[in-house]
C-alpha cells in the first residue's frame, strides 16, 4: 500500500555547509581566544595596579605650614607696578597701554 517507488534514496549533499560551518566555528574560536587575551591583559594590570605598593609619604617639612611673610621674602623682589595682568586689562582706565576700545559711531 506504500508504493514508495522503490527507487534508492540518497540524502543531499550536505558537506559543503558542514565544511563552512567548521570554517565559522573555528573563526568564533579564534576570536574568542583573542578577547580571552585582552581580558587577560587587563585584569593582570588592574590586579598589578591594585597589589602596587603605596606612594611614598609626603615630605614631613611639607606638613607644617610657613609664615606668609617668609613666603614673600622667599619669592624675591616685588613685581614693577603695571607688570601684572592689570596691564593687559581693557575695562580700566590705563589698563591694554593706556587706550581704550573705541568703536565709531
């Protein structure tokens, strides 16, 4: 009741996909591998930064304040009036070399 032909059956040829397949497995290893490196890199210097011995100390003359006026006579000789950044300034009078912006009417 069958009546199946009695023919022979062959399956399809399935290696060509098989063979990409194994092409495309063996690419998504190597690509992990590679990021298992990088990941490998990072951590080992995170965990190298982390285990890193502590900076030094501060220098303990650092730690106690000096009088301003040491600091002033430490700097050398006062600045010439006008040397400052004052000079340089447009909105006083006297200030960019003595000339203000004029803008014509």
């Amino acid at each position: 009741m069958c009546g199946g032909g009695g023919g022979d059956y062959s399956p399809p040829d399935n290696s060509a996909a098989l063979a990409q397949q194994r092409e495309q497995m063996e690419q998504q290893q190597r690509q992990f591998d590679q990021q298992m490196a990088v990941q490998k890199t990072r951590y080992d210097e995170q965990k190298r930064v982390a285990n890193a011995p502590p900076p030094p100390a501060p220098n303990p003359v650092a730690e106690a304040p000096a009088a301003a006026l040491e600091m002033a006579n430490a700097s050398g000789p006062t600045m010439a009036k006008g040397t400052g950044r004052k000079k340089l300034r447009a909105d006083i009078p006297g200030g960019a070399l003595g000339s203000t912006l004029g803008i014509p009417r």
